[in-house]
C-alpha cells in the first residue's frame, strides 16, 4: 500500500532539504552538538572557549571546543539556522570525508589566524567562522561545475566580507560580539580545503 499523499509530500520537502533519511539524522546530531554546551552555562564556556592565555598554558583542546560553543542561545540557534540552510545548499556537493576535511581547515584555519595575526582577540567563540568556510567550499563547488548561483554565492561571500572589513558586523548579528576576522580566516580555510579535495562531477 503507498504512502498517503501528505506523507510523500512531507518526504520529497525532506529530500529537497537533503534531511532525509540518515542525512536528517546527521544534520540533527550536529545541531545538538552545537546546543548541548549551552546546558554548561557560563563555567562550561568558559573552559570550553579559545582563550589565549590558557592555550598558551598547554590546554589545546579549547583549538576544537571553541567552535561548538556560543554565547547565548540565541547566538547558537542562529549559528544552528545557518549550519541548516547551507546543509541544505551544499551537503551532497562533497564526501562525508571531503567535508571533515573543510570543516578541520576551517576550524585550523582561524585558530592560527587569531593566535598568529590578533594577538589583541583574547578569547573566542562561536560556529561562523567554520560556516564561512562551508559557504566558501560550497560556493566552490558550484562555480567548478560552471553553474550560475555558484557566482551569486561567491559574490554574497566576498561582499559579506568585504561590508565586515569596512563597516562591521552586519545588523543580524544584534548584540552579539562578533570576531570578524573569524569569518575571513574561516573562508579562506574552508575554501583551499575545498581546491585540494576537489569536487564531485554533480551531486549526488
């Protein structure tokens, strides 16, 4: 017997999304991942965040953790509905080990960036940067494979970009501290990642 019909309409909406099945559940374990340090409150984020001083004292898994925790909720269900539209543009367009690999040079990349280059940046927090570099790699992706929104992408990218260097953070981000160079560093990781990796001839 088939399904009813608001069954498979909910279904193909869910594949359109790329939710469907186990990438649903993957896109849903790594929005908890980004959420549950909330839970620890201030003290977790504390001992979670990049801090410049007590990397320098040989606590070097903050180079990791500070990627999944956020200041408030409302900066990381913003960091989770940005981890979803991209996941919804951009997760068929590489490997599940192409994208760790984007995510890792990502991540990599703003942490050499700020303790290299921001001497001043103390302590940092936050998903953005390392989906800069999933916008970059996916924007990547598409120009490869010559399709026009990959030049729509690459253009928002580098505009974003660009208005931080010259203005700032843009109005979205409210009240929220935002560590622009963040945003540059992670661009840039995730899209040499993403020159090195290659890319799939169409998505799968």
């Amino acid at each position: 017997m088939p399904p009813p019909e608001p069954v498979k309409r909910v279904h193909g909406a869910l594949e359109s999304l790329n939710c469907d099945a186990g990438r649903g559940l993957a896109l849903a374990l790594l929005a908890a991942l980004l959420l549950l340090p909330m839970l620890a409150g201030e003290s977790g984020r504390e001992w979670l965040r990049y801090d410049r001083q007590a990397l320098a004292a040989g606590q070097w898994w903050r180079l990791a953790t500070a990627h999944l925790v956020h200041l408030s909720w409302r900066h990381a269900l913003l960091n989770v509905l940005g981890l979803a539209l991209l996941w919804a543009l951009f997760v068929r367009d590489y490997s599940v080990r192409q994208w760790l690999w984007i995510l890792a040079a990502a991540a990599l990349a703003i942490d050499a960036g700020l303790w290299l280059l921001d001497s001043t940046v103390r302590w940092y927090v936050g998903s953005s940067g390392v989906l800069h570099g999933v916008l970059a790699a996916g924007a990547l992706a598409h120009l490869r494979r010559r399709e026009p929104e990959g030049f729509l992408l690459a253009a928002l990218l580098a505009g974003k970009l660009l208005y931080e260097h010259l203005v700032g953070a843009l109005p979205l981000a409210g009240e929220v501290a935002v560590v622009l160079p963040a945003h540059l560093y992670g661009a840039l990781g995730g899209g040499a990642a993403a020159l090195a990796v290659g890319v799939r001839g169409r998505p799968l």
